[in-house]
C-alpha cells in the first residue's frame, strides 16, 4: 500500500507535524501490523521523528540546524544558493520507518512524525509507504 501527500509550507524552516494524517490514512488501510515508512520526495525536505508536545522543540531544533548550517556561508557554491537547506536533509533525512501495530503507529507517548522544510515556502510532496509483517 502507498500513498502520496501534499503539504504546504510557509516558511523557509518549517517542522509541520504529520503524524494525525498519516495514522488517518494507515486506519482508512484496514493496515494491522508492519511498517511504515515515511519519505520526502525532495532533496531540500526531509522527514524526523521527534516531541511533539512542546512547541519549543521545533524552534530549538531549527535554530540549532541554522547555527550549523547557516544559510548564507562565503565558501558555498551551490549556484542555487540553498547548500544549508541539502546539508540539513542529508542531517535529519530524507524518510522515517515507524513499526505499525494493531492498526496505530508505533511512537512513544512524545513523539510526533514531522515534515520539515528548509528551502520554502513551497509545495511539497511526501509518501507513505505500508509494508505487512
């Protein structure tokens, strides 16, 4: 089973939260048990697993991604002028594999599946792919 979905994104660094909308699908499925692997179709968005329960932890984690990987660095020469947001992806990744039982995502009581962007804003594209154990 697979499906693809389409997020919009507002900013140039965004963590949009996807997990309701992809356990919304996996149910939709009559999935029961295997995994699911979640991936970006881009090269500038990947996909993490990370809390969900305070709004902090987004605005840490991509300050942080920005202090290593600063958009605008002298010695970059990418002509397209975004290196900071493929050196982001290849760092977080560009998929997730969340165990599925019983029908719901396997995460712990924090933990929420993310889309993130670091070359918007745009429109974007992930996929869900189910695999059965």
């Amino acid at each position: 089973m697979f499906n693809t979905f389409t997020v919009k994104t507002h900013s140039r660094d965004e963590m949009i939260e996807i997990t309701a909308e992809v356990q919304q699908w996996i149910s939709s499925q009559s999935f029961n048990s295997g995994i699911a692997v979640v991936s970006s179709k881009h090269t500038t968005a990947g996909i993490t697993v990370n809390e969900n329960a305070d709004p902090d932890v987004k605005t840490d984690f991509l300050r942080r991604l920005d202090e290593v990987f600063p958009w605008d660095h002298p010695k970059d020469r990418h002509m397209e002028g975004n290196t900071a947001s493929h050196m982001k992806v290849s760092t977080v990744g560009h998929a997730q594999t969340v165990p599925v039982q019983h029908g719901k995502l396997v995460l712990g009581t924090w933990q929420g599946i993310y889309f993130c962007e670091f070359d918007g804003p745009r429109t974007r594209q992930y996929t869900v792919t189910l695999i059965s154990s």
